[in-house]
C-alpha cells in the first residue's frame, strides 16, 4: 500500500469533534454534501481540522527547536524537538502531518461537492465563499507542510478509500509553493472583501500570500501583498500589544485567528501555566528570552503581556502568558496579525534596498510595543533588527524556527549547521508503507 493510502486510510478513522459538527472527511462524498446546510457545516469542519493542529502541534513546531522557549518534562517528543534530535517517529511530527493532510482531505470534500451543488438556499456568492475558504485553508496547510517537510505529495482531490491514495509521489518545494499560490490565486477571486477576523477574506488571502512571497524571496511581491492588506482600515495595530491577546478578541490585529469557546477548549495554556495556576509547566521561555523581553530596549511594554511570574513559597516562577485564560480556555490561536504584515513588507523592503521605507514599517510595531525607533543604515542592520523584532513579537507564535530556517540562518543563532536538520522527516508509518516514498535527507 502506498504511503498516503495508509495516511488516509488511518485519517479515515480518525475523530474530529471540535466545532461539534459531523466529520465529513469520513463519510462518502455523495451522502456528506447534499444541501445548503450540509455544505455550510462540512466548511465549518474543515476549520475544525486547522483548529486541530494549530492548537498546539503546529505552534510547538515553529517555537520549540528555535531558541525562545524550552521543555521541561520527559516527554521524549517534546524532548528531540526542543534538541533538534528528531526521529521519523516522532509523534508529535507524525500527529501533525496527519492532521495537516486531514485538513486538505476536508478541504477537498468541499471542492469537489460544491461546484455541481444546487440548493437554491445556497446562492452563488456564498458558494463562492464556501469554495474560496476552502481553497484558503488548503492553501494554509500546504504552506505549513512546506516550510516543516519541504516538497510534499500533491493531494489534490477526496480521499474517499485507501486506492486513491496510491501513486502520488512528493512534489518538489517550488511546486508546493506553486500549488499554495495556485490556491490563494483562486480563494481571493472568490472570497468576499469583508473584514471577518476568523474566517478567510480576500485580505486574508493576500496575507498569506505575502507571507508566501517572503518564504520564495519574491520581495516585490511580498511587498505588494503586504501593502494591499496594510491599505485597508480595517486592519491596524492595537495599543497596548495585550490588547489583541484579550477578550473580547478578534481585534482590528487579527488578520486571521481561531476562534475556541467553553465548549470547543483551546488548552495550550495548560503547557505554560505552572502547576500552582494548575498548569503542567512544561513549555517555558528560556533565560535568553526573558533577559531580552525584560530589555525595554527590546521588549518594551511586551514583557507583562508575553511574560508573567507567580511566587511559590520563596521561588519566583516565569511562564509564557499569551494563552492567558486559563478559567474560560477560549484563547485564539494567531494564524495572521497584522504585525506580521508590516514586517513582512519592511523585510522585503529591507532586501530591495528601501532602507527608509522598511525602518518605517519596522517602527511602526516597535512604537505600538513601546521600543525606541531603530536606526540602522546598513541593509544588513536593518535585517537583523527585524529578525530580532520578530523573535519578541511573535515569541509563542508559530514563526521563530521557520524565520531562522527561511533565512538560512539556523546555522549561525542556533548552531544547527546540518542544513538537513532544518526540516522535519517524514513520519516513518509513511515512509514504511511506502518504499517510493523519498524520506528527507539526513533521517
């Protein structure tokens, strides 16, 4: 059997209860879309599969073989990312590559179903929203699965049983990325032009899309991207920078974010919060991190949003504080801010050589975080200033590694120098099922 044929086979059995509507990635095509109700729901299921694995498996990836945070616990997972000793069973690797597929499974049920659906309860344009969404989210995962695997098979229609699965072979990086811009291409023709913070707009396809440009070094793209989303108003900086990380959320920040509830629990904080805020405690920001976020020099007024400290007995314990509602657990997890926005555009600014141009958007978050201006002249300085602004601003997002690894700069901050350890192995279940199937170099 080949390898996404025994994926799929195990999605297939899988469960997915978080919006509390029916797994439709598990039922045949024919009987899980029929109507207007249906496809809503099968939509709302296939946010569900991103909520999955931006709970706390994809951030993990982006943060814990980076230098912003550290492990404390046994956890033999946990351990080898925090030590970039990774093995291709990794389960963490393995559950998320999983649910990554599962969200293109998801997404491609309603691809395939809507077009030919008729429901005169589902008019045109919010048919075209259903599919724009989708084609987002496929876009989405297929961009997390190249920047953690780099290329990636293909999977382009349902998989409905373990045949059509067989026969797909890994795409290169550059034909990944041509697919997630193939999607985003399509999913801001067809996205309405709202400014809904947690579900996919025609912004929030061109947010990720300028994104995208960044990660191919595309710098004029990436900057247009960037500036068609910076020119609309309804997007701007919150002040103070907790502003956006509390109820009620979905601020004019959030480009895109999920969206959790007392009923549908984001517990990420459960991995920061110390056992006396009834906590595990095992997801910590290092001593670096906190010396730097402590700097006003560099972390400004950033440091009581993203750090907070509780005594126990005469010991003074530090913990990551953007999962802050512990009681309520409906925290979002970040997809796009708009901060993101601006330094993506001063970055791709910075590398065609408009220095003044990106000073200006890089100061632009430094001001809202309360950071003195940056006043570097050299190309080189103002990179590493944005570099180092985004270690601070996104410090428990899904960024720091995938920023190091993008820039080719893993090496030298971190003293990873085997380029093959800046992505992640194929999990072996696939790798096993499937002896076509190319492990990356190195595992």
């Amino acid at each position: 059997m080949k390898a996404f044929a025994y994926l799929f086979l195990l999605v297939a059995l899988a469960s997915c209860n978080t919006l509390d509507v029916q797994p439709f990635q598990q039922l045949p095509d024919n009987r899980a879309i029929t109507d207007a109700g249906s496809a809503r729901a099968a939509l709302l299921g296939t946010y569900s599969q991103v909520q999955n694995y931006y709970q706390l498996n994809y951030p993990v990836l982006g943060y814990l073989p980076g230098d912003n945070v550290r492990f404390n616990g046994t956890l033999n997972q946990f351990n080898q990312l925090d030590q970039n000793a990774l093995s291709a069973d990794n389960v963490i690797i393995t559950d998320t590559w999983t649910q990554l597929y599962q969200t293109i499974n998801s997404a491609n049920n309603v691809l395939a179903a809507l077009p030919d659906l008729t429901d005169p309860l589902l008019p045109t344009a919010e048919k075209n929203q259903l599919l724009g969404e989708a084609f987002f989210i496929r876009s989405l995962a297929y961009f997390d699965l190249a920047r953690g695997w780099g290329g990636v098979p293909l999977v382009l229609k349902p998989t409905r049983s373990a045949a059509d699965g067989r026969g797909i072979r890994r795409s290169t990086v550059a034909q990944t990325y041509d697919q997630v811009l193939a999607d985003l291409t399509e999913a801001e023709r067809l996205l309405p032009d709202a400014a809904t913070r947690n579900r996919a707009t025609k912004n929030t396809a061109r947010a990720l899309r300028a994104r995208l440009h960044l990660y191919r070094q595309q710098w004029a793209e990436a900057e247009t991207y960037a500036t068609q989303v910076l020119g609309n108003t309804n997007y701007r900086l919150v002040t103070p920078y907790r502003a956006f990380s509390a109820a009620p959320f979905g601020s004019t920040e959030s480009v895109l974010e999920l969206t959790y509830s007392i009923a549908d629990q984001n517990n990420q904080w459960n991995n920061w919060y110390p056992s006396a805020l009834g906590g595990q405690y095992t997801l910590q920001p290092t001593p670096e991190l906190i010396t730097l976020v402590n700097n006003a020099s560099a972390g400004g007024n950033r440091s009581a949003a993203l750090l907070a400290t509780v005594r126990v007995g005469s010991t003074d314990f530090v913990y990551g504080n953007l999962y802050n509602r512990a009681a309520q657990r409906d925290d979002p997890a970040y997809i796009i801010r708009i901060a993101e926005v601006y330094l993506i555009r001063a970055e791709a600014r910075a590398r065609q050589g408009k220095l003044a141009d990106a000073l200006a958007d890089l100061n632009a978050v430094r001001s809202r975080a309360g950071v003195p201006a940056a006043t570097a002249t050299t190309a080189e300085a103002v990179l590493l200033a944005i570099e180092d602004e985004r270690r601070v601003e996104f410090a428990f997002e899904a960024h720091r590694w995938f920023d190091l690894v993008r820039t080719g700069r893993a090496g030298a901050v971190l003293g990873i120098t085997d380029a093959r350890k800046w992505l992640f192995p194929i999990p072996f279940n696939d790798i096993a099922a499937d002896p076509d199937l190319e492990q990356n170099p190195g595992y």
